[in-house]
C-alpha cells in the first residue's frame, strides 16, 4: 500500500506542476512489477487499474495491451480482450501466445467455431501445446460435443499429464456425465499440479455435494474464495452452504462481505433474501427478490420458489398457490410443489 501511494502521489505531482517530460524507466517498471504482482494474486481489478495508470501515463505498449487483455481474459470479458488483443497484434504480430490469447477471447463471445479455426490453422500439422488443447477441448464442451471433446482431453492428456487446466477440464466433462468418482480422479490431479487451480477447487466442491458432503463442500470454495477475490460464484457457493447447513451468522458474514465487492451478483442476493426469509424478515426479502433480473429468476427455479415462500410469509396466500402452481410442469417439481401447496391455507 505505502508504495501504491508513492506512486500516486509521484504522477499527482507531476501533472499538478504540469511537467511534460515522461515517467522514469524506473517508475514505469516498478509500476509494472506492481500489475504483474496483481495478476499472480489474482487481484484482477486492481491489477487492471495499476495497468491503465500506467498507460495513461507512459504511453500504450505491447506489455499494458498484454497485460489488459490477461485481465480481460481471467475476468470472462472476451469484448475487451479482443479490442486489447488488436492493439497487441500491431506490436508483437500473430504469436503463439497471441493466437491462444485470441481464440480464448473468442470462446468467451461465443464465436467457437472461430477459436477452433484460428487454433488448427496456426498449429497445421503440428500437435496442440497444452494451452492450444484446453482451449480446443473448451470450444467443443461449449459447442455440447462432450463426446468429441472428451476423445480430445484423452489425447491431450496423454501428451501433458500433468497438465492442472486438462485435468480439470476432464473433471469438468466426467461430472456433466455423473461420474464423479472420475471427476475426483482427475480433479485431485489438477490440485496436485496446481493447488490453487479455480475450476478444479470448484470441481472439487460439486462433488462433495453431489455424494452429499455438505459441510466437506465448503473447504474448496472458501480456499477459492480466499484465492480469488474477485470472483462472486465461491462466496456465493459458500454462503448457500451455510444456509443449507443452518449456520446464519456465519453466512450472514461472509453475505456483508460478499455482497460489499459484488453488490449485483444475482447468487449472492439471493442468498441474502433467503437468509432474510429463514429470520422471518418477508419485506426486505420480497425486496431483495423483486430487484432481482427477471431473467435471472425465470433461470432459476429456487429464487421463484422463494418468491412464493416469501408471499405465503407476507399472508398473499392466493398469490403463492398461483405462483406455486405455476411451477408444478417444471421438471421434477410436482412432488414438492404439492408438498408446499399443502402447507397454504385452504383457499376460501
């Protein structure tokens, strides 16, 4: 921190005495060392702040379009990694680096077909780094080829045993195909090559909660919670198992923290109006629902269910047999729809 406000306190001089001459070579490397320290924290944000601070004062470079893009990239916004991505290819040219970089960008916008293209182009008939066959056996998951992508992982496993990202892609594809004992397999090997590794502690997690380990699911998600800030899913995961697990003032904790750096993170307000519902606080948790993206709640069965709950709560009985019943077609519902229709009052 003390070096952060250096730093700042270095440029606000500068423009306040309305000096031209250019950052020292030694400031802008500090400065970048300072970014690079973010990204291997996985401070994203902070580390995207410190890399436009740099270009606004030094000048746009290959190292902040590489660094913007990694950013972009580790945040799932494949947009700004492709405008990132244009300004990097003016410098460097079309890398081994930057055709991985790009096709990542371009799964991320949905153009999979386009990331497969561009990767088997520039490999010919080369065989694929181990990059190049995550990015690959990605793009096929996300076209829902799993057989095709599973073949793919089995071959690049082969080749990069050790590799954390194939594993727990691999993992990723057993568990679409309920084979957890598998997904456990290959997601222990993730860990094992890299132990802070996101997908496989998020893998890691499911799974206790597929065999029923609730409160062995928490592990994984707080040590990803702990390792990647800025990430909204393993505190969200986190405090919807400790609900799950009657534990209200510890969720309520990690919820004010939670929601403080991820104020829209749809997961975590409804955990929020579910903690509210459990304490019988039905108006802040109808609000909390109502503010809710609609699209979000015809996605999610769980928030429409709470909703109805926090209707009978509030006594519009006969609006939550309506929104209860209007529930009963969705796939396995009817029996627990019929369990809660049971509890309203007989309508009069």
């Amino acid at each position: 921190m003390a070096s952060k406000r250096i730093s700042l306190l270095l440029l606000s001089i500068m423009l306040l005495s309305g000096c031209n001459a250019a950052p020292s070579a030694e400031m802008i490397l500090a400065e970048q060392k300072q970014a690079e320290r973010a990204l291997s924290e996985h401070r994203f944000h902070d580390a995207r702040s410190k890399l436009i601070m740099i270009q606004e004062t030094a000048g746009p470079s290959a190292a902040t379009a590489k660094g913007l893009a990694r950013v972009a990239l580790e945040l799932g916004d494949g947009y700004a990694a492709e405008y990132q991505l244009s300004k990097l290819r003016s410098y460097s040219g079309e890398t081994s680096e930057w055709i991985a970089m790009r096709a990542q960008s371009m799964i991320l916008q949905g153009a999979t077909g386009s990331a497969r293209d561009l990767i088997t182009r520039f490999i010919g008939t080369r065989p694929p780094t181990d990059r190049q066959a995550w990015l690959l056996v990605w793009a096929a998951m996300e076209e829902g080829k799993v057989k095709e992508a599973q073949e793919m992982a089995d071959s690049a496993l082969a080749l990069y045993p050790q590799s954390a990202d194939l594993h727990a892609r691999a993992g990723r594809l057993m568990a679409m195909q309920g084979d957890w004992d598998a997904a456990d397999m290959h997601g222990a090997a993730a860990l094992q090559a890299d132990p802070q590794h996101y997908e496989a502690l998020l893998l890691q997690g499911e799974s206790r909660i597929a065999k029923g380990d609730l409160a062995g699911a928490l592990e994984p998600y707080q040590i990803a919670a702990k390792i990647y800030p800025d990430f909204a899913v393993p505190f969200a995961n986190v405090a919807g198992l400790l609900l799950d697990l009657g534990r209200q003032d510890e969720a309520q904790r990690v919820l004010k923290t939670a929601l403080a750096k991820h104020p829209d993170f749809p997961l975590l307000r409804f955990s929020a109006a579910r903690l509210d519902a459990m304490r019988g606080r039905w108006p802040e948790a109808r609000a909390t629902l109502q503010a809710m993206p609609l699209a979000f709640k015809r996605d999610f069965t769980p928030a429409l269910l709470l909703e109805a709950e926090v209707e009978a709560g509030l006594g519009n009985h006969a609006l939550a047999r309506s929104m209860y019943e209007s529930l009963a077609n969705e796939p396995g519902m009817r029996d627990q729809v019929a369990e809660l229709l049971q509890r309203l009052p007989a309508a009069s």
